[in-house]
C-alpha cells in the first residue's frame, strides 16, 4: 500500500491528466447524446485531436518533460476554449512546475469566464488560492482562502491551509481561530493542538513580561488538553515565582506520564525564559533544586526509558559525577530495550573520560558495525523529519506532538 501511495505522489499530474482526457470523453459523449449543433464529423475530428493531445502530453509526463507536456495541453485550450478541465490541468502543471505567474494567470481567467457556473468558479478560487500559497505570496493567498469561505465555510482543506500558515508566520491569535473553526467542521479531534497553540501565545505574553495573561492563556490551553507544552510551560512558571514543592510535584508527573520527552522537557528548561524583567539567576538556582531532586528520584519509581536514563547521565555529567554516570548506563545495557545506539555514543563518550581504553576499543567496534542513519536525536514519525532541536509542530510536515526522541539509529 506504502509503494502504491509513493507511485502515485510521483506520478500524480500523470495520473491527473489520463483523468482530464476521461472527462473529455464524457463531455463528448454527452454532446453527442444531446445533439449538439454541430456536424457529427466536426464533433468528431475536435475529439480525436483532443485525444492525441492528451496522449502527448501523458507520454511527455510519464517521461519527465513538463515543458512538452503544458505545450501540448496549450494545444487543447486553443483547439477548444470551452473544455474547462483544459484549463485546470494546465493551471496544475504551470503550479508544479513552478511557474506560479502562469498558473496564477489561468486560473484568475477561469475566474473571469462569464460561462462558469459557481461551483466551478469556486474551484477556480481554491486553485488560485493554491498558487498564491506555492508562490509564497501570503498576504494574497490568505485573502484568496477567506474569499473561498465566504461562498462555503464548509471547506475543510482550504481551513487548514489558513491554519498552517498563521501558525508558519506565528500569528497565533488567527491560528487559534482557524484551528477552533476547523475542530467544528473536520473529523479530527483538534484539542491537542489548540492546547500547542495557546502555549505558544501564552508564551509570547510572557516574552512581554504580562504574567498575567500568559496564565489566563495557559489556564485555556489546559481545558482544551493537558499537553506536554503546556506542562512545560506551567513548570518555567512555577520555577519563575520560586514554588519549588509544585515544580517538583509537577516535574515528577511529566517524567511518569511522558518518559519518552523527558529530553524534551529537560532541553526545554535549559533554555530558560526570554522576558522583560526576569531574574535569570532565581530562575537558574531554582532550576538547580529540580535537578538534584531528579538525581535523588529511585530507578524504580520511573518507567525504564533511555530518555530518562540519558538525562540523568549528562546531569551527573555536568556535575562531574563520571563513575556514576558509568555504572547507571552500564547497568541499563542489561535490559534489552535499552540496547539503544545513541546511549552507546553516551557510553563511548564516557569510557573515553574515564581512560577505560581497553573498553572503548571493544565497544566502538561493535557501534561502527551496528551503525546505520544519522545521529539526529529527533524526528518527526509522521514524515521523518530530523532535527537536534525540539519541535512540537514539525517543520516540514506541520503536524503537531509528533516529535519522537531517537534512542534507536
């Protein structure tokens, strides 16, 4: 199923255009079923040209010639200006093509056809909508996205696509309002998602220094769903006025019910807030209590995870606590789940520290045999996407929450 969806992205104009010469010969036999004026000879031969021109233009794609193929669908629309789903794949293949003037061109010109009824028109607008967006014209593609919902609200797609770029230019306040409209329509449970985008707002208030309604925003964030962003979130903030019994409290339930994000969650608190006003050093001596409180927290009492384990291991680290940042890695290798290569780059690093060279040697050989992608420590499961940073709305996909830490390479 995976190799037929991979064949049929890579071959979709192909695929769109067999589909337009289908249309033609409907169109066609329906002319002919109503008797239209003129010669049944005439019908005939604008048929059979029609035909060999989107035989062309499929052969010119399935062979990678986009250029050969849009001369050949500009031979349709000169052979017959009346074949709308002409224009159409002429305005996809312009778009794919990267040639957004053009396409954007054929579009507005479907718009303009005094001939076109509306749900055509309509279809015209979400491509030219489309080709605004492909150009990286935001302004204008975000206009063109409204003016479809004012025809028909009921437009899944084209909300979504207002969602992913208010929430790629950080406009938060509009991503927020698109997402709500879009959890009222879709079949998707949005809830999860808005939750991210308060944080996010939240997070902007608190960058000004408004305390106050960076926490009205988090309180919002938490009725939608209590995600791991807002958590985080709630925890700097705890850290920030000094309440270190709920920082904690806190803390321990994020590692019990997200141990895979502790990494996340530690990464996320090393960076600190960037506000107005804000004592970072209170912030850092805070932090530090956290830190020993983790230390001090029994194996036992934590899910086994190699994000936990690798947390504790670079907290020992920094505190020059070497042998036991050895003996508490050595001893995960015991279980299988742990046979992670990136705690075995920790491990090489660590056996390197503590002049074990004898070890080390055994060990890298073993690594460089078992070594397979790259050392990206996350990515996103949904596309694939790989980055050292944290992310909660993947940059190349957009979807939300899908960061996963690779304890596996």
């Amino acid at each position: 199923m995976e190799h037929f969806l991979g064949w049929l992205q890579g071959n979709l104009l192909t695929v769109f255009s067999v589909g337009v010469t289908l249309v033609l010969i409907y169109h066609y036999l329906i002319e002919k079923e109503n008797s239209v004026k003129l010669s049944k000879r005439y019908r005939s031969s604008i048929f059979e040209a029609q035909s060999q021109i989107f035989l062309n233009a499929s052969h010119y794609l399935i062979s990678g010639n986009k250029d050969l193929a849009i001369k050949e669908f500009l031979n349709a629309v000169d052979l017959n200006r009346e074949t709308v789903e002409t224009y159409f794949a002429l305005g996809e293949l312009f778009r794919s093509n990267g040639e957004i003037e053009k396409a954007i061109s054929v579009h507005r010109s479907l718009i303009a056809k005094e001939s076109m009824n509306e749900q055509m028109r309509l279809r015209a607008l979400k491509e030219l909508a489309k080709d605004f967006d492909k150009g990286g014209f935001v302004d204008k593609a975000i206009e063109t996205y409204k003016d479809v919902l004012k025809i028909n609200r009921d437009q899944e797609e084209i909300i979504l696509s207002l969602c992913r770029i208010y929430e790629d230019i950080e406009e938060w306040e509009q991503a927020l309002n698109y997402r709500i409209l879009l959890s009222k329509i879709g079949r998707k449970n949005q809830s999860e998602t808005i939750s991210h985008i308060l944080v996010q707002k939240a997070k902007s208030h608190l960058e000004k220094g408004d305390i106050s309604q960076c926490n009205e925003d988090l309180e919002l964030a938490f009725r939608y769903a209590p995600s791991v962003s807002a958590k985080i979130l709630r925890l700097k903030l705890y850290l920030i006025g000094g309440h270190i019994d709920l920082a904690k409290s806190l803390f321990f339930e994020l590692l019990q019910e997200n141990p895979i994000y502790s990494s996340f969650i530690f990464v996320s608190l090393e960076e600190g807030v960037k506000t107005k006003g804000f004592k970072q050093n209170h912030y850092r001596e805070c932090l530090k209590l956290i830190w020993e409180f983790f230390l001090k927290i029994k194996d036992n009492d934590l899910t086994p995870s190699p994000s936990v384990i690798l947390s504790k291991v670079r907290l020992l680290k920094e505190k020059d606590q070497f042998d036991n940042a050895y003996e508490i890695l050595k001893a995960s290798f015991k279980s299988e789940e742990n046979q992670s290569q990136v705690m075995k780059i920790e491990y090489l690093k660590l056996l390197m520290d503590l002049g074990k060279n004898e070890e080390f040697l055994v060990e890298v050989k073993s690594f460089f045999d078992s070594l397979q992608q790259s050392l990206t420590r996350h990515f996103c499961k949904k596309c694939g996407y790989n980055s050292d940073n944290v992310f909660w709305r993947c940059p190349q996909c957009h979807e939300w929450e899908t960061i996963q830490f690779r304890w596996k390479i």
